[in-house]
C-alpha cells in the first residue's frame, strides 16, 4: 500500500499547478456517458423508483491502463467490491484507447468491474480537472450530490465509516477545498503554507489520510524525521484506535534505522488499543515478518498477533480473511523451523484463497507452497 500511494504523491508532484478537481463534495453529480465495455453501466442519479436492492452508494473510479500502479488499482477495486458488495457499488472509467483497455482486461481477467471508456476524454477532464493524482473515486448517494472525494486507497475507510453512522458530508465539504489547496502547495513546494493547510485540515478532520499522507510525504523527503513521528504521534492521541496511524508510524519507523528504537512502544500501544480486529492484527503481523524478518523482537510479536488474531476468528468470517492468517501462520512455522507446519498451512490458505474467488493471492500461495517442500525436499538429503 505504501508503494501505490507513493505512486500517486508522485504523480501529482509532476502535474501542472491545476485545481485538484472541477466536481468536487457537495456538487451535483455528473452522470458516466462513457462506452461500456464491460459489466452492467452504473447510473450515478438516483432512480425515479428506487428498488428494494439499490446501494446505498455509488463510486465512480477514474484510473489510467497504462499507469504504475494499475494493478495494484485493479487488485483494490476487486477487494472492494467483495468487501461492501451490498452497500456499495462501483464502476471504473478510463480516457484511455479501447486498444489499451482490452489489452489491460486480457492482462487481468479476474477484473469485472463495469469498465466505461471516456472516449471524449470529458467526463474525465470535469471529474479531474487536469490532475494526474489517479486513482480517484467521486462517491454519490440517494441526494444525486457527490458526498465524497478522495484517492481510491482511502475510499475503503469513508465506506466503513459511513455504514458505521461516523461519515459527515458536511465536513467533507469543508475538508475538500482544502484538500485541493494542499495538493496545490505540493507542487509549488510552499512549506509554510503546507503546514498551516495540513493543520486546519487535521482540526477538522483527526488522522485525515490524505492530508497525512502529503505531510509526510515532504516531511520524510527533506530529513524532517523527528518532525514526522511527532505529527503521527500526535494524531495517535486523538485517533488511539485508527489501526492505519499504527502502520503510518511502522512503516517510517522501519524505513528509517534511526526511529527503530521507537518501535516496541509503538507495538504496545497498538496491542493496548486495537482489539478485535482479526484483519488488522494479521497484516501487523505479517508486515512485522516480512519487513523485519532478522528482528527477535518483531518475532516475537509477530506471533502474538497471529495468534490473537486467529482466536477472534468467526464462524462466518470471509475465506479472503481465513487464508490470510493461514499464510501468516504458515510463514511463522517456517520461520520457526516446523517446516511440515509451514506446508500444511499454505495448502488450507490456497485452498482459502480459491474459494474467495481472488486467484492473484492463490497463485501467490501456490508459490509460497513449492518453496516451502523444496526445502523441505532439500532438508531430507542432508
């Protein structure tokens, strides 16, 4: 994840000094006169008769075939569309040629999301307004108004919080011209204005994600790495159990040797804070694994999270979930030398992963698999 959004800070560092968008929080939407080509066409207004089974939002995407993180984009939209199939429905739309779509969805096949093509390329310029920060997601509700805009990466987060009752349009509307501005600023390299817009935003909004994610951004790329874990800290203490500050703050901390100190009490602070939560305990675990895979401390935890993550397993909980700790407690195993352990494991997770229908993460297991008997193959001759 960190990867894809530094794609898209990039981006936007190379555009013009454009507005970030023509339709922005609180305008009405704009309806998706694109050529379909794939799926069944997403109307954005709402019905004249609303049905029984209508969403209670819509997203439109706009993202580039041709851009760096195109997989990654795709790789999200799947999982988002599994994760909220019944509040939210999505659509993806593109100004690029209808040569390059088709070659994008013979790439991708597990991909089938309404595709429209923006063949006038209009849709797209009144939507984004020249800015290269795709993916971008303008959501819409019963109202006929954009409700939400941001980058695709946090669209998850504004679900979850709208279906939780915690989602406020009104705020959104405050947030969005400054979100625009800030974005602005970015490419202008204006610092001292960049702060005072990042901490209006952060007032209004605690571990706003975009707003995070841009400060650091500048904050990191000139050295300022105290001046980073303090703004991430001090969103910690208003937002205790918004588990991606947790990630923010790692994922600095393990990039940069000289805040690896820091870490242990970051790692307390999460187990004290988040509970509950199976997912997030298991990617913390499995970030730990991969990120730091010489660190006794980052063991240690690592199988402490895996294992409280696995008992709060349900009954009903999603195979996508299921084979995810299966993978973690596999790579644990073998990482503790239970080699039949770790194979035994990562067969239940591709297994897991086939019946979640996500056949990018079974081939990844599939590999992981062979691995795992070729050692174990290459141990018994020794």
């Amino acid at each position: 994840m960190k990867k894809f959004w530094m794609m898209t800070l990039a981006a936007a560092t190379a555009t013009a000094a454009l507005p970030a968008y023509a339709l922005r929080s609180g305008d009405p939407v704009q309806e998706l006169n694109v050529k379909w080509v794939q799926g069944t066409p997403l109307a954005l207004l709402p019905p004249a008769k609303p049905q029984p089974n209508e969403p209670r939002l819509k997203a439109a995407v706009f993202f580039l075939t041709r851009a760096a993180n195109r997989d990654e984009t795709l790789t999200l939209l799947n999982n988002l569309r599994r994760s909220y199939a019944g509040p939210l429905r999505l659509a993806a739309v593109t100004p690029d040629s209808e040569a390059d779509v088709r070659e994008m969805l013979k790439a991708r096949p597990d991909f089938t999301l309404p595709l429209g093509m923006d063949q006038k390329r209009q849709l797209t310029a009144n939507y984004m307004n020249g800015s290269m920060l795709y993916p971008m997601a303008f959501v819409t509700d019963d109202s006929g108004r954009i409700i939400w805009s941001g980058e695709l990466v946090d669209l998850g987060e504004m679900v979850q919080n709208y279906l939780e009752g915690n989602f406020d349009a009104s705020r959104q509307k405050k947030l969005a011209p400054l979100l625009d501005e800030l974005q602005t600023l970015l490419r202008e390299n204006n610092d001292r204005r960049m702060k005072m817009v990042t901490n209006s935003i952060l007032k209004i909004d605690p571990g706003n994600a975009a707003a995070l994610r841009i400060r650091l951004f500048v904050l990191e790329n000139s050295g300022r790495l105290d001046e980073a874990w303090q703004l991430i800290d001090s969103q910690l203490r208003q937002q205790p159990k918004l588990e991606r500050l947790y990630f923010a703050a790692l994922d600095l901390a393990m990039r940069h040797p000289e805040l690896a100190g820091r870490i242990p009490a970051l790692l307390a602070a999460y187990r004290s804070a988040i509970a509950g939560n199976p997912d997030s305990d298991n990617l913390m675990a499995w970030t730990l694994l991969n990120r730091l895979p010489d660190d006794p401390a980052a063991l240690r935890s690592a199988v402490e999270l895996a294992g409280r993550a696995e008992s709060q397993l349900k009954p009903d909980s999603a195979p996508a979930l299921r084979a995810a700790i299966l993978s973690t407690r596999s790579l644990i195993a073998y990482r503790l030398g239970n080699v039949a352990g770790a194979v035994k494991f990562e067969q239940e997770a591709a297994a897991f992963w086939k019946k979640a229908d996500l056949p990018g993460n079974a081939a990844n297991s599939r590999l992981r698999l062979d691995y795992y008997r070729t050692v174990q193959e290459l141990a018994g001759k020794q």
